[in-house]
C-alpha cells in the first residue's frame, strides 16, 4: 500500500477541509498537478454528515469518481447541477435534443 505524503500546501488544505468543513474551497493549480487526486484523499476528512458537492467537467468523470469518493458526497456535472436548479425554480422541463 502506498503512504502520501502531502505537501505543506497540500496540508493546509487539508487542515482546512478537517478544521472548517462548511467553508468552501476553491484549489487553483494547473493540469496535472493532482488536484483531483489531492481532493478525493482529503474527502475522508469530511463528516458523512455534511452535505458537500464535488462538481466535474463531463459525466465520464463523474462516473470514475463515484466509485472513488465516499457514498455520503454528491458528485455531478456542472450541466447536470444547472439542470437541477432550474428544474427546482420552474417544474418540468423539456429539452430539446439535436
């Protein structure tokens, strides 16, 4: 089993996502950098009480990272979370598809 080891950077975000989990955080880092990898280990730091969001660009990484978070974590595109939105501010919706 591999040990991680984070960074000091990586561990004040940590410490923040354990010491203050209803303050959102925003991670700005380029491609590459770790940044899911970073956020799916810091997840065990949140309660599976606390309602947290994990917004992904397209449903292919929604579907890897919902066998790699916790059950308690909603995760979804950002379509899907406008989508939601508007259907709970107007009822049904229809779309058309092209």
């Amino acid at each position: 089993m591999n040990t991680f080891t984070p960074s000091p950077l990586q561990a004040d975000i940590y410490a923040h996502m354990k010491d203050v989990p209803k303050d959102s955080i925003a991670i700005e880092a380029v491609a590459g950098s770790g940044k899911t990898t970073m956020i799916v280990n810091g997840c065990k730091y949140i309660p599976p009480t606390q309602s947290t969001l994990f917004l992904a660009f397209n449903k292919a990484i929604v579907t890897e990272l919902e066998s790699r978070l916790p059950p308690s974590l909603a995760c979804k595109t950002f379509h899907a979370l406008g989508m939601q939105t508007i259907r709970q501010s107007i009822g049904t919706l229809s779309v058309n598809k092209f």
